[in-house]
C-alpha cells in the first residue's frame, strides 16, 4: 500500500450530508477528501478534474442521477471505485449499480466505522455491501427458474478459471479460494485476475454479478 492518503470525493445534494462526511474521511488519516459535488453533473465534472481514488455518490440528485453520474465516472476516470451511498436500498438500483461498475453500496445510516471501512476495501479493489442488501440480491439471483445466457463470455473460460469464478460468486477472498482449490495465495490471485481481464471486468463484484447471471452456480450439482 503507499503511503499516500486515499483521496475521496463526495457527492450529495445535501450540505450537511457533505459535511458530515467530509469531516468522517477526514478523521481518518487514511483518506483526506479532495473534492464535493451537490448535483450529478457536477460530480462528473468535479471527478474528471479531480481525479480521486474513491467517491461517494447519493443515488438521487438533481442534473442526472447518481448510476448515470456513476457511469460517466467510470468511463472517463480510470481506476476510480464508486460506492453509491443512500438512504434508498431498492434491488433494482443496487442489480443497475453493480452492473455499471460500482464497487460498494452503502446505506446512509451505516455506522462510521463501516463507511471508513467501505472506502478502503474498495480502494484495495474488492466489493463493500452492506450485509442486508447483499442477502437480498443473492436471493434475487437464487429465485431465477432458469439459467441466464452464457454468451456473458462465462463460456470462454478454462474449467479451472470457472471454478475459480463460482468461489468468487460466492464472496471468497483470494485466501479463501487458494484453501479450496489447494493453490497458493498468490495463485489464485492471478487466476483472478486473469479471468477479469478475459471478460474485461473492472472488479470481483462484476464478476459475481456476471457468474449469477449466467446461472452458473445453479447449474452445478
């Protein structure tokens, strides 16, 4: 990890949201915040100047709205990690939001201490969900009747490398899945990786997203 501070932008159409957590990243020696934004369209502006590592996006602001200022981000600012903070936990914006790339989805209520760890964790390239949206969206997924297409590129992978996948669906950490398929660490880090960039996926969030759509846990056993 370098030793240079994680830099934050937040953005949210409310001041006292913005201050609030600006002085919680601050707090932080960890992360300092670089930049706010109060309307969708300016967040876009403010990230491509900026630059920051890590945003914190409101789902619904004025302009456009926090998924459409998301994907702008996304497609102009490389490596950013957007966690979409919000007091709406509707499935609908968190299926959309892990879609487009968002690498956490946190509600406004969450404790500090797992605001401050939501940014972290993201910035060292996993997925942050609160543990009640992440239950109902693998339960979402669970319902499904019938396996989704393959053509995802799901196909395109090694018998190895798909299994490697099915453990990353099911939210195991790197160590984890080196334990399971009796690798090294470092193994199964770089079956990781390789598998994000054959589908050319940003993280391992979209990776789960990709596996449970195409059905490829249910079709096993």
């Amino acid at each position: 990890m370098s030793d240079r501070p994680i830099e934050v932008m937040i953005a949210d159409d409310s001041a006292g949201v913005r201050r609030a957590f600006t002085r919680l990243v601050n707090s932080d020696p960890r992360m300092v915040v670089v930049g706010e934004a109060a309307d969708g369209r300016a967040a876009v502006s403010a990230a491509v100047v900026k630059r920051p590592d890590v945003v914190l996006m409101d789902i619904r602001m004025p302009t456009i709205s926090g998924l459409e200022a998301a994907r702008e981000i996304i497609d102009s600012v490389n490596d950013v990690r957007i966690i979409i903070v919000t007091t709406f936990d509707l499935d609908e914006y968190v299926y959309e939001a892990l879609r487009i790339g968002v690498s956490g989805f946190l509600l406004k209520n969450a404790p500090a201490d797992e605001v401050l760890r939501g940014i972290v964790t993201v910035h060292e390239g996993n997925a942050m969900l609160a543990p009640e949206i992440t239950s109902r969206l693998m339960a979402r997924f669970s319902a499904r009747r019938e396996p989704g297409p393959v053509a995802f590129g799901i196909d395109t992978l090694t018998p190895r490398e798909l299994e490697v996948t099915k453990l990353v669906a099911r939210g195991m950490s790197n160590a984890e899945i080196a334990a399971e398929l009796y690798l090294s660490r470092e193994t199964a880090k770089t079956y990781v990786s390789r598998i994000l960039l054959k589908l050319e996926l940003r993280d391992r969030t979209q990776l789960a997203v990709r596996a449970h759509e195409a059905g490829i846990l249910g079709a096993e056993r």
